[in-house]
C-alpha cells in the first residue's frame, strides 16, 4: 500500500496477513452430536501505511500495531432445539455474526467490517481484529430467512499470543450485542449493543479530575439486496448505519454504503468490482479534546474505495485498490490522502 498523495507523509508499506483455519465436524470425528468446532491461527506483520495516511478510521485492514502470531478463533457450535438454534462458545469474531454484510467484504478499508462508532469502543477494542475475546452467542432460525442472534462478550479482548494473554476474569464487564433480521434477497437486520461496565468518558472530567463515567451503548441498521443477475453475474448494493452514545467513542455515528458486482468482465467469471463509501461522524468530546490540542476538526471523516479482484491460478489472486480519505484534522498537513494499493491472495484448501 502506498500513500501518493496528501496525507502526514509520502511512501509505500508492506502488509502481511497469514491465517490458517480448521474445521471439524465432531459428529463424524467423535461422536458428539450436532456439535462443530473451529479454529484459527494468525500472523500479521509488515509496516504501517496509516502512520503514512493519517486518517482516524484506517485503509488497510490486516494493519496492525503490534505483528504476532496469534490463536484467533478457538469455538464450539452446538444445535439446540431440534437444530433450530445453536449456542457458540469459546473465542469468536464478533463482526462473524453481527453488524456484518457479503457486499462489503470485497472492500480493503476497515469501516466496511464494523462500524467505527463500534470498533473503538471497550477497554482495548471490542471482539474483532486483530484480537477476538471469549463469547457465548446463541442464534436461532425464524421460519425459512429470519434469524435472532445475541451474545455475551468478554469487553477485554486477549488471545493466546497476545501479551495479556486471554482475560478468563471478565473484570471490565461484557458487551452484550443482539441482531434480528433476514435473509429473503440479500439482508435485512437490525441490532443493538450496550456494556455492562462504564466507560470513561472522552471529554469530561469530575471535580477531581477523573473522567466522567458513561453507559456505552449504540445501535445500527443494514441493508444488502441484489438488483440483479445472480452469484455468476450480478450486482448487490448495500447500506449501513450505525449511532453510539457519542460520550465514549471518537465516533458518535456513520455511515458505509456500495455495491459489488460480479462477472462484468466478459471472460473473467472470477472478476468482482466494488465501490464504497464510508463516513465516520466525530463525537463531541473528541472533537473538543482534538480543538483542545490546537487544531480543527471537522465533524466527520469520509472516504471513497475502489477496487477489483480477480484470479490468476486456482490458487492466486490480485486485487489492485485505490482510496481517497477527506480526513477530519491534519497536524498542518493537507486533509486530503490518496492512496493505492496491490493486495495479493494465495489460498491453499485442504479437505
């Protein structure tokens, strides 16, 4: 990834993500019936191309602060209720089952995984990459399309290979998430989440001096429909929106929408094209504390991405992509970065 224009800084970065995953069904493996587990292994490692773009929400989302070799995912699913329902237990990707869509998968930006206005909240982040926590989720099927999931995070994410290691303590509380929708044409759904613990506020301060404890709670929508063709050769559009109680996050809200488009190249039935935008509106507080620091803010970051991916060899693919961020402040920089980027993927299935 490179940042060629604006931004803190020119120049390029190289960005590593290795994973290595498992899947068991433990029916077959042990006898243990309606029950699967799941594991997964990563190592991040290279630069940091945001040191270079300086914007608050990211342009690459494998980048990390600190490269390790980590156990990511470690769970057991079992079917309850006649299989119309399934109880997961051990350390899970919350952004798996909630606040997630297909359509924006494609796209290289880390607000097209989960909203800002939830991915920094928590004492350390909340249960995604690069480190998930320990979860208890139960999902439940609604006649033939509709779903109910809700789950039980541990607020402290911290996995093995983590310096903290995994938090069996649960001393800053939990984050409780719920999503109902449905999957007639695409994807329909509505969530909530809410922390069991106080959070310290951004921006204000008690008589001592301390932060001002506040509820850390938000909420989002999402839309993901196809207009056309099918997994071939089509288009899916989709929107997103999500709010947050804006004392307890640098984002009180924001936006993502797109589309992805499937076999438009005549020939290359692999081809997928997909363009997004995302905006992150700035809390109150954050933008104080920033005017405090002796800059300006504006009220929101937005950024636009482009890009394409296709396959070369069953096993490789490349994806050339390209950003431009309207940053929300700049240390007397420009507030506009440009960036362009060539991921390539390499799979290796095993069955």
């Amino acid at each position: 990834m490179g940042n060629v224009a604006g931004g803190d800084a020119r120049g390029a970065r190289v960005l590593g993500n290795i994973e290595v995953t498992a899947d068991g069904d433990l029916d077959r493996l042990v006898g243990w019936r309606g029950a699967r587990a799941h594991l997964h292994l990563l190592n991040n490692h290279g630069g940091s191309i945001n040191a270079l773009a300086g914007t608050l929400q990211g342009v690459d989302n494998i980048e990390v602060a600190d490269g390790r070799t980590k156990l990511y995912d470690a769970w057991i699913e079992q079917d309850i209720a006649g299989g119309r329902a399934a109880l997961l237990v051990g350390l899970s990707d919350l952004n798996v089952d909630f606040y997630q869509n297909d359509s924006a998968g494609l796209l290289i930006a880390p607000a097209f995984g989960i909203g800002s206005e939830l991915a920094s909240t928590g004492p350390n982040g909340p249960s995604i990459f690069p480190s998930t926590a320990l979860t208890m989720r139960l999902n439940v099927a609604i006649a033939d399309s509709g779903y109910v999931r809700a789950a039980v995070v541990n607020a402290r994410a911290g996995v093995l290979g983590d310096t903290s290691g995994i938090d069996f303590g649960m001393r800053d509380g939990a984050l409780l998430i719920a999503e109902a929708g449905t999957r007639i044409n695409g994807k329909l759904a509505v969530g909530a989440w809410h922390y069991t613990r106080q959070q310290d506020d951004l921006y204000a301060r008690d008589a001592n001096g301390d932060p001002v404890k506040r509820t850390a709670i938000g909420a989002y929508v999402l839309i993901d429909q196809r207009v056309s063709g099918d997994d071939s050769r089509g288009i899916d559009l989709f929107f997103r929106a999500g709010v947050s109680d804006g004392k307890t996050t640098p984002f009180r809200g924001g936006f993502q929408a797109g589309l992805l488009a499937r076999g438009l190249v005549p020939g290359r039935p692999d081809g997928m094209f997909s363009v997004g935008v995302a905006q992150g509106l700035l809390s109150r507080g954050f933008r104080r504390s920033i005017r405090d620091s002796g800059h300006r803010a504006d009220a929101a970051e937005t950024g636009v991405e482009i890009t394409y991916q296709d396959r070369l060899a069953p096993f490789l693919s490349v994806q050339p992509d390209m950003q431009y961020v309207r940053r929300a402040f700049a240390d007397g920089g420009p507030r506009s970065t440009f960036v362009l980027g060539l991921r390539l993927i390499a799979e290796w299935p095993v069955r």
